[in-house]
C-alpha cells in the first residue's frame, strides 16, 4: 500500500510541474481511449486533480487500506486495487457517451473497489461503507465539486462482485 500511496504522490508531482494540460489529457480516461491510449484504463487512477483531490483519496487508502492488506497480503491487495480499478474505469467508459468530453481522473474508483469487498466480507459494516460511499459520491456535487459518482458505484459494484467470486473459490 504504501508504494501506491507513493506512485500517487509522485503521479501528482510530476504531472502538477507541468504548465499545460498535456499530462492531463494523455494520462486520464477520456475519448482519447478511444483512438488508441488503451492504458488510460490504469494511468488516470493515479492521477489527480489537486492536492486536495490526492490527500482525500490518499487518506481513504490509508485508512481503509490499511487493515485489508493486512488480512490479503501486499501482492492480493495491490492485485485487487489495480485490477478492480481497471475494470472499473472500463465500466466507466460507459459515462462517456453521455459526456464525451469528461476526463476520469483519480483513485476513488479503485478505493472503492476495496470498500465493496470490506462490505462483502463484514456485513456488520457494510451499511456504514454504503453510507460513506453515497457522501462522498453525492454531497460534493452539492457544493458543486465536480465527482465521478458513476465510478464510485462501479467500483463498488466490482469489490463486492470480487468478494463474492473470492468467497466461492474459497
């Protein structure tokens, strides 16, 4: 988990040095995929669009990420947040027929991946996880932040999806 957090960090760096929006563009989900930037489905997870932006999801990582990795191990858990971020922004590509020119960026996704499988496999906190999932997916749209909640949800849905398969295979 930590070397995520620091990928992250240094992400953020890099692409913040920058005077245009370049790094932006090439590096998070947008129509761009469409003509051939395949691995945006894995860079726009480590991009952000502050430093507010990072130290929110970086912090939820932490905290969440903390006790999951533990119980998987390093490799299962980076396993899961990578692959479940993947997918996720690969179901989120289906937002971008409603707003094409929308650009995903950011970790939230992925992090939500965790919270779904947390939920999966500790039904005493999965009401509290769904609860925190709709705050952070909903309330900043009120003060008019712009939020992926669509990538929340799918996130969520592919942690869940993912403990249920874990569970089965045993």
């Amino acid at each position: 988990m930590c070397l995520l957090v620091i990928l992250n960090v240094l992400v953020y760096i890099f692409t913040s040095l920058s005077v245009s929006d370049y790094y932006y563009m090439i590096l998070g989900l947008n129509a761009l995929f469409f003509e051939g930037l395949y691995y945006q489905l894995l860079s726009s997870i480590f991009m952000h669009g502050s430093a507010e932006h990072l130290a929110m999801n970086m912090l939820a990582l932490i905290a969440f990420g903390y006790r999951l990795e533990r119980a998987l191990g390093a490799f299962n858990f980076a396993l899961l947040y990578l692959l479940g971020g993947v997918l996720t922004n690969l179901l989120s590509l289906s937002y971008l027929y409603f707003e094409p020119y929308s650009n995903l960026v950011g970790a939230s996704g992925a992090i939500c991946v965790l919270f779904g499988f947390m939920a999966y496999f500790m039904p005493m906190l999965r009401s509290g996880l769904f609860l925190g999932l709709m705050i952070m997916s909903f309330v900043p749209m009120l003060l008019g932040v712009q939020v992926a909640w669509y990538a929340h949800l799918f996130g969520f849905g592919v942690g869940f999806g993912a403990g249920f398969l874990k569970a089965r295979k045993g």
